[in-house]
C-alpha cells in the first residue's frame, strides 16, 4: 500500500514506463518510507487526444511528456508530508527529462477498512498486516 496508478499519453518505450514507475515508487519509498515491495501501480497509456491536461490557470503549457499520477493510501498524513511527496515525485521524474510542468499528482485517502490484498479479506481491520503509520 499505496496504490498507484499513472496515466500518460502513448508512445513512451517499455524501459520509459518503468524508469517512471520506478522513479513514482523512489519517492514513496523515500518520503513514505513505504517498503521496497510494497509495490501496487497500474500504468494507462492514452491517445493524445484523450488527455485534457491544462495549467488550472497557472500560466504554464504542458507537453506530451505529461505524467497524471493518484497515489491511493492511508488517510492520516500531514500536508508538509504530502507536499514532500508531491516536491520528491517532480525531482525523481525530472532525472528521467520529465518537467515540473508535466508532473500532475494527487493523494487520495482512506482508511484500512477499504483495502483488502486478496482471498476476500480485510487484511488490515483483521490484523494480518499493521496499518502503515501505527
């Protein structure tokens, strides 16, 4: 946990979409301090022209490099938390040539009585694994 899904526009090779799924994860990992295999995303590639992206009238252009990601996790952690995440993810992503301006994240919280990791259960509520932050 978190789950992470990354949407962007089509025509990025194999190896481009991990480093990014690598580099989303390297922040998760840093900030959240997530452990290495506590790895859930799913990648969506789009048409360009299914992608309607603007700047919220921040004054900014974004490119086809454009990145959309939603991190789903715990409910629980503070604003400067959640803008390291935002600061980290913008830093790994420009490593791979991806600007600020094309970096779109967003948190969306919950409580552990929504996940469940297979067979059905609960696995948080039922104490089969320890809610992160606890």
């Amino acid at each position: 946990m978190p789950l992470v899904r990354i949407d962007l526009i089509r025509g990025r090779r194999p190896d481009e979409l991990r480093a990014i799924a690598d580099a989303t994860h390297r922040a998760l990992v840093d900030v959240l301090h997530v452990p290495e295999r506590d790895r859930f995303q799913l990648i969506t590639e789009h048409d360009a022209d299914h992608v309607i992206a603007l700047d919220a009238g921040l004054g900014f252009a974004r490119t086809d490099r454009l990145v959309l990601i939603q991190i789903f996790t715990q409910s629980g952690r503070t604003t400067e938390v959640k803008q390291r995440v935002f600061r980290a993810v913008a830093e790994q992503l420009e490593h791979l040539g991806i600007g600020g301006e094309d970096v779109f994240v967003s948190i969306v919280e919950n409580g552990p009585q929504d996940w469940s990791f297979g067979f059905g259960r609960a696995q948080y509520t039922e104490g089969a694994l320890p809610v992160p932050g606890r």
